[in-house]
C-alpha cells in the first residue's frame, strides 16, 4: 500500500515553480515583500532578489547594483553594474548621454550633423580638400577654399583675390 504523504510537498512544489503566493517559498521573479509578505517577508533580506528597505550597493550588492530612492527587483543575473546596464556599451543600440554621444559613439547616438561622411558639405567645417566624399573632388563654390579652377570672376566668395595656390578664404 502506497502512502500519499508526498503528494502534498509535490503540490507545494508545483505552486512554488509558478510563483504562488502563499507556498511559504519567495520567487524574485513574480514575489517580494510588498506583494507577498507571508512567502517574502517584511524586512529586507539580503539576497532575495529585492532592493528595498534601506539595502545598498555597500549593505547587499547582489540586491542592489545601483542605488536608487525606490524599492526594484534585481533579475538574476545582474550582481553587477556592467550586467545591469549601468555601464555605457556602444553598439547596445541605448544612446547613455552620461558617455556616449554622436561623436564617440555613432551607432548608438546617431551620427553628428556636419561630420566628414555625412553626404552633406559644410562649409564651415569641410571642403574638397579635408573631406572629398562629402564635397566632393572638384571645386565647390562657396564652401571658403579658391581651388581647381575657381576664379574672383567665377567664384568671388571664394576666391577675393587670384592666385596660382590652392587657399582657404578667411571668415570676414
């Protein structure tokens, strides 16, 4: 004769692997001590998964990989800054304006208005000599550099005086 004494632990296990409140055992994923307090308690409890209560980076850092003013979870997983996301990654496709910006980092933050590559010539900052992709190779009226061609006749904000030398035209 079998006993059926394990069937209530079996059930008991079979509510805990869904998160029940109330089965005496604390999920992190669905559970904390303000939602369920007879399985997670009410105090912090450092390792559970919840950052609250007055737990800290320095008290319980595997609660708490960052500070913060509010009570959070802590996937498993992120006992630390870098795994929490608390570290700037370029190429995460998350622009963090505390490092990153157009410059540094162009595939997260996009890319900066009036950078050689953009397929648009500045004037103020390029020209066919310091960026040809953008303004191309030949000479640009009108983008301070008297070159290939131009003339105080043909390009006169270019080129105010005639030279035999390639020069930039100073900003008046």
């Amino acid at each position: 004769m079998e006993t059926d004494a394990p069937a209530p632990e079996l059930a008991r296990q079979e509510k805990a692997l869904c998160g029940s409140c109330g089965d005496f055992i604390c999920d992190p994923a669905t559970e904390n001590p303000f939602n369920c307090p007879q399985d997670c308690g009410g105090g912090p409890t450092c390792g559970d998964s919840v950052c609250c209560d007055g737990e800290t980076p320095s008290s319980c850092p595997q609660d708490c990989p960052y500070l913060s003013d509010f009570c959070y979870v802590t996937p498993l997983g992120f006992a630390s800054k870098s795994a929490a996301g608390l570290c700037a990654v370029c190429g995460d496709s998350y622009c963090d304006p505390s490092a990153e910006n157009s410059y540094n980092c162009p595939q997260d933050c996009g890319s900066p208005a009036g950078y050689c590559g953009d397929s648009v010539c500045d004037p103020s900052t390029e020209n066919a000599f310091n960026c040809p992709r953008d303004c191309g190779g030949g000479p640009v009226c009108g983008d301070s550099v008297c070159c290939d061609g131009e003339t105080p006749s043909s390009c006169p904000q270019d080129c105010p005086y005639l030279s035999d030398f390639c020069y930039v035209t100073p900003a008046y």
